[in-house]
C-alpha cells in the first residue's frame, strides 16, 4: 500500500517542462509543491469536488434511508420468502458498474428508453444530470448495504426483543429505539465506505459521458484525475491530486469514525 502512495508523491513533485527553447522537447524537472497549489487553484477541481458534495449530499442519506428500511423489513416477524427477497434485492450490486451505467444510460436515452418521456426532469439534461447519477448508484449500493444492516440486525438479542414486545412496543418503537441504536457501529463503518465511495465517484458519470456533454471530462475528482494523467499526460498534476483525493477521504473518515466513537460513548 505504502510504495504507490510513495511513488505517486514522488510523480506529484515533477512536472514536463519544455528544454532548449522547446526544440529539445520536455524533460523532467523538480517543481515542488508547485502541483498542488496549480490543483487547488484550478476551477475545474474546484468544480468537480463541488458535483461530489452534491452527489453525496442526495446519494448517502437516500440509499442509507432506503437500505435500513429494506433491512427492517426483511428482519421483521411477518416477511415471507426472506431469503428470495435478500437475493433480489442484492443482485444490482452483482452487476458490474459499466454494464449498469450502459443499462440505464439506454434507459434516459429519448426514443429508446421508456424514462425520458416519464421523468420530471431531462435525465441528460445540465441540471438532470447529478440525480440521474444519484439513481445509478443508489440502485446499485442499496442492496449492498441492505445486506450489511439485515446480517447486523441479527445478532440483536432475542430477549431484548421480547422485554420490549412485553412492555407493549409496538414494531415501529422496536425499531427506532432498539434495532437502530444496537447495530449504529455497523451503520456508521457503512457510512465511512459510502463516504469514501462517493469521493471516488468515476464509473457512472464515466459511461454517461457517451451519452450527453452535460458530463465533463473533468466532472468528479476521478475523472479529473483520469483526464490529467491520460489525456493531457500531466502525471504529476495528476498524481498531486490523487494525493489529495487520498488525504481528503482519509481525513472524511477519520471524521466519521470520531463522530462514530463520541455518540457510542
């Protein structure tokens, strides 16, 4: 782990610089930080974290909402076929993400998918495209996490279960007071892998990019990073904002964790 983070700082110091007045093409030179500051400088990085905040702001309470309440249901008394139900419910995530990002980009597409003309919203549109994306991957991770919850939700002791049915909690009280609060450190390692998912949103803007401008190349951190490196063939300015990137998600999550640690105590 520790050799790419290294060479990457390593690449993240250098940058190409014409030689010879440019006729004896680029060479290598030490530039410092000088990479950095030219990323954090830039609009388009600037953008781009901008698009993730969004995303993440509407992508991790929707799923999370949505995956909790599956996982209740499922762990509830009264569900029938909960084994069909858990493998429905998880075969999105079984689906490798180009190949859901081309299903629902024919899906959006006018005059081949039937949501164009459904939708409130211009799906490839400037301002339809983020909850298009959020769709994406929410449809995706929810039944991933609908697993976690629902595996967490049963080591919660029977017995609690049943003092509180005995004291007259209903299903719903049960829920919120009991099952939530007992299995919160699973929710919130949950949250820290959906958090550091989200700054490492590529694959659905990715693919969408085929389907309409509205997608940048530079359009999520990662595609910033992937449009430096092998597109303009600016390594070090690449690998200055993978570095970044990194740091940005460590920090997230370290920030998730205390948070995670000072409501158990």
């Amino acid at each position: 782990m520790l050799i790419p983070i290294g060479y990457a700082f390593y690449l993240s110091l250098f940058a190409d610089r014409l030689s010879g007045l440019g006729f004896d093409g680029y060479r290598q030179v030490l530039t410092g930080f000088d990479n950095y500051t030219d990323v954090l400088a830039d609009p388009a990085a600037r953008d781009s974290v901008a698009n993730v905040a969004r995303y993440a702001a509407i992508h991790i309470p929707v799923m999370f909402g949505g995956a909790l309440l599956i996982a209740l249901l499922l762990n509830s008394a009264t569900v029938r076929l909960r084994q069909l139900w858990s493998l429905a419910v998880f075969l999105p995530y079984a689906v490798p993400g180009v190949i859901a990002g081309l299903i629902w980009g024919y899906l959006y597409s006018p005059g081949i998918g039937p949501l164009a003309d459904v939708l409130p919203f211009d799906p490839f549109g400037e301002s339809g495209v983020l909850p298009s994306i959020v769709n994406m991957a929410t449809w995706q991770w929810t039944g991933y996490n609908v697993i976690i919850f629902y595996t967490a939700l049963q080591t919660v002791p029977r017995d609690v279960l049943e003092a509180a049915r005995a004291d007259g909690a209903g299903a719903l009280r049960t829920a919120l007071s009991i099952k939530i609060p007992m299995i919160r450190p699973t929710i919130f390692v949950a949250l820290v892998f959906t958090t550091i998912g989200s700054l490492q949103l590529f694959t659905e803007p990715m693919v969408l990019r085929t389907f309409t401008g509205a997608v940048t190349s530079t359009w999520t951190p990662s595609l910033y990073i992937y449009d430096a490196a092998f597109i303009r063939n600016d390594y070090g300015r690449a690998a200055a904002a993978s570095i970044l990137l990194a740091l940005a998600s460590a920090l997230l999550s370290a920030l998730v964790m205390r948070l995670s640690s000072r409501r158990s105590r």
